[in-house]
C-alpha cells in the first residue's frame, strides 16, 4: 500500500512522519531541489533569512505546539515579542488597540469615541450585521481603529478592498480585543493583546528551516525532491503520476500543493471548475533580506501600514529571534512585500525592489544604508489566500470535484486557506483521524 504525497512543505512532510509512525509506506514528490515550501531558509555569507516570510512558532494547540516544540529539541529558544506598528513616524505598541496612548492625542480620541460609539450601537441592536471584511472591522473596532490602521493594512497586505473581502476567516486572526483593554490603553494603562503569541519559538539555528528538516528527519529516505508533479490519471484503484519523464504507482494521493498546480495535472477538468479556479485569488510575495553591520532596533517586527513608508508591509528583525542567524557584530533584517501578477511591483525585478525598500527603511531611520553589507531577496507564488467574496462559492466547486476523484486535500494552498504552520500540522492529525488505518487491510 503506497501513498504519494504531492508537495513537500511542511504539510506534506508531516503527513510522510506521521503516516510512517502508522508503519505505512509513503513517497514525498517535491518540485524544489529543498524540501520547505514557504518555511524554507536560504544561508548566505554568514546570515540566515527564510525566505517565505518571516516565520515564528506559536499557537493555541496545545498538541500542536508540543509537537513543534518537541521535534526541534535543543534547536528552540524562546522570546517575548516586541511588535510594534508604524504609525506617523511613531512606532506604536502591537496589537495597534493596545498601544492606543502612544498615538497623537487627538487620535486616541478618536479611536476611543468611535469604538465606544460603536459599542453602544450594538448594544443597542441598531448597528447592521457585517458583510464584509471593512464591516466586520468597523463594528469591532469602530471607524477610528479602522480608519487609522485596520483599513490601510490589510489593503496594503492583501492589495484588495477590504470591502471586497468576506469576513468568515477573521475570527482568530485579527485579535478582537475585550473593551476593558480598548480603555486601559487609551488613557495609557500596559495591556497586551493576542497573547498566545506573547511568547514565540523559533530555532536556534538554521531558520524557520530547520523545523521542517527536524519533522522530515525519519522519512528523509522517503522524499523525492526536484520532483515537479505535471500528471496525475486514475486507472482503475491505481493513481500514475508523472512529472513528464519519470512515472510513480501509488495506491492512494494526498494533496498538498497549491490548487492552481493541482488542477492542471488532471484530465477532463469542467469548464465550471477551471472557472472557479481562475477565480480562487492568492497573494505572491517578495521577501527582501538584508544583512546589517552593527545591532538593529530591539522589536520582533513591525507592521507599516502606510503606502507613503514604502512599499513593504513589514520589516522583521530576524536577529531578535536568533542571533545567530548573522555573523557575530552583524544583524539580519526581512522586509515583506505582497504583489499580484500585472501590478507595479511585479513589473520591478529585483534589484529595483531591493534598492526601493533599503531606501524607504533608510528615509524611516530603521536602518542606516551605509551599514548594508549584504541585500538579496526571492519570492513566493503563492503565499496568501485572499478571501474574496466569491470564495466561499468558487471554492466549493473546486473542491467538490476533486472530493469526487478521491483526491484528499491537505495543507494551505490545497485547503486553500489561510492555515498557519500550527493549523497545517492540526489539519493533518484531523485527516489522519479521519482516515482508516493500513487501508490496503480493508479493501
Ligand atoms: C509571509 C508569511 C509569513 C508566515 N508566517 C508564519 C508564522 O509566523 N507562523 C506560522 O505558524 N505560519 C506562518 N506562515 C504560514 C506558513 O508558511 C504555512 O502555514 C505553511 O508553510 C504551509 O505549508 P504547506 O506545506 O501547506 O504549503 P507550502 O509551504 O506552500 O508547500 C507546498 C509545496 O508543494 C510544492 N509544489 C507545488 N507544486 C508542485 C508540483 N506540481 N509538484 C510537486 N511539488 C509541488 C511546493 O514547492 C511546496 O514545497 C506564514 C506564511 C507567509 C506567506
């Protein structure tokens, strides 16, 4: 009985662990030379930057972050986190609800006014059920909130209105704070927000890589790599898959891979599906690193949610989370960009992206450009699902074909939602709950 799993991320080596615990044969297909998906590191001249994004280990599932924690042994370290959000050249305390005292005084104001406002409206049962994200945001946080930070974020992050996003996935993901802590802020009482991530792991050594390569450890053997999965046809109980060259058996699939390089491998695809598809919308993104001489500023990250500060939504301080991820007397920085094929930063290359942004950080003073002694970036197709509001409908067509052809989906861009590393890992425990033990006994 072999199981292929397409994709080797950390979706698709967790399951290869976990299957081969249950004693049953597995094969991982990788496109990539590595292993990793979005958690992979690149090491270059002495610094280490994971190249998806900056990347940290937290989660509210206890099991789940047992199993994280557990697997990278010694390899963890630990750190309180110190975000913050650039807000008119101040850099405000992270969630932006918490740090609502250190905006200029009539700000607060109004974020204080408008949430309360807002409050009372709901309260009072006259404020409308949301419908979309930018409702869901003005009803929880009021216009204030919304206006100065919310709203220009995530337009900025997600290159989308947030009119015209759903609301159904905030929940957990944008933190909704309690109104006792809106108040304590505003007049400039400590409160911390999102505090199952208050405290973050990450490793001491080898980036956010080195969880995946510590999960793959006992089915290393059992993952082909350089591997791009092109083909896949059912012949009667038996899958033929084929990267155009070499052809690979298995008696059941697991998907992990984006659904954009899924469906293409497959026959007789409806035109409904391609459709819905073509309508599924994701982010790309352009990490851009950037090797310091001398210390950086003390924060974990921090948010930017203005399109005049440049064109990066975040800036990570990768040497706060392990210093040894640059040379000793050298700091490691990562700045994020999101882009869509055919808007302005995809038609940049590179080096203009990278010149743009060390200029932007310079002019912000997060860093002095005459200390840069190293730049590069990569980039990543598929890094955030957005959440449109013909998602849920356009997905449900996709998905109902592919439960039809047996093909189970597993991992973020194949659930082809916005799963955290904690999530993928539940989701597949979920799936291997679900899924009859050495299947090849039953049959
Ligand atoms: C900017 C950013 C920051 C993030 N920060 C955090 C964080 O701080 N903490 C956290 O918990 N999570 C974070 N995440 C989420 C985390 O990256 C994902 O949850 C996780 O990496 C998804 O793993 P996956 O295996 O499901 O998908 P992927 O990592 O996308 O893996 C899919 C794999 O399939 C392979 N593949 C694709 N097509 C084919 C093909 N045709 N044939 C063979 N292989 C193929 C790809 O090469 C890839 O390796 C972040 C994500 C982003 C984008």
């Amino acid at each position: 009985m072999k199981t292929v799993i397409l994709g080797g991320g950390l979706t698709g080596v967790t399951l290869a662990r976990l299957l081969n615990e249950r004693q049953e044969d597995t094969l991982v297909l990788e496109a990539q030379p590595h292993i990793g998906g979005l958690c992979r590191s690149v090491n270059i001249e002495g610094f280490t930057f994971d190249s998806g994004g900056s990347h940290i280990i937290f989660s509210r599932d206890k099991e789940v972050l047992g199993f994280m924690h557990s697997v990278l042994s010694d390899n963890i370290g630990f750190r309180n986190r110190d975000t913050k959000v650039f807000y008119k050249s101040k850099f405000v305390k992270y969630p932006f609800e918490n740090g609502l005292s250190m905006l200029p005084k009539e700000d607060t104001f109004y974020c204080l006014n408008e949430f309360i406002r807002t409050l009372i409206e709901n309260e009072k049962g006259e404020g409308n059920k949301p419908e979309t994200f930018k409702d869901w945001i003005i009803s929880n946080f009021g216009k204030g909130i919304g206006e100065l930070y919310l709203i220009p974020y995530n337009e900025k992050i997600w290159k989308c209105k947030t009119e015209d996003m759903s609301l159904h996935w905030v929940e957990g993901r944008v933190p909704s704070p309690p109104v006792e802590d809106i108040i304590r802020s505003a007049v400039g009482i400590e409160t911390e927000g999102y505090t199952h991530q208050s405290v973050f792991a990450y490793p001491v050594n080898g980036g956010i890589e080195a969880l995946i390569h510590a999960i793959a450890e006992p089915v290393k053997d059992s993952i082909q790599t350089e591997y791009i999965v092109k083909s896949i046809r059912k012949d009667g109980k038996n899958w033929i898959i084929s990267d155009g060259e070499k052809t690979v058996y298995a008696d059941s699939i697991i998907s992990t891979i984006p659904l954009q390089s899924l469906i293409p491998c497959l026959e007789d695809v409806p035109l409904e599906v391609k459709d819905a598809l073509a309508n599924l919308r994701y982010n790309s993104l352009v990490s851009v690193f950037i090797g310091l001489k001398g210390e950086t500023s003390p924060y974990s990250w921090v948010y930017i949610p203005g399109k005049e500060d440049g064109m990066m939504h975040r800036v990570a301080y990768l040497s706060n989370y392990s210093t040894n991820v640059a040379p000793p007397g050298y700091s490691a920085i990562l700045a994020e960009i999101t882009f869509n094929e055919g808007d302005e930063v995809s038609s940049m290359n590179d080096t203009e992206i990278i010149a743009n942004v060390i200029e932007s950080m310079d002019k912000l003073n997060f860093i002095n450009k005459e200390n840069v002694v190293f730049s590069g970036s990569a980039r990543e197709p598929y890094a955030y699902v957005v959440y449109n509001l013909q998602y849920e409908e356009n997905l449900k067509v996709v998905k109902k074909f592919l439960k039809l052809l047996g093909i189970p989906l597993v991992g973020r861009f194949s659930q082809f939602e916005y799963l955290n590393m904690d999530a993928c890992i539940r989701s597949v425990m979920d799936y291997l709950k679900e899924r009859p033990v050495k299947v090849a006994d039953q049959e």
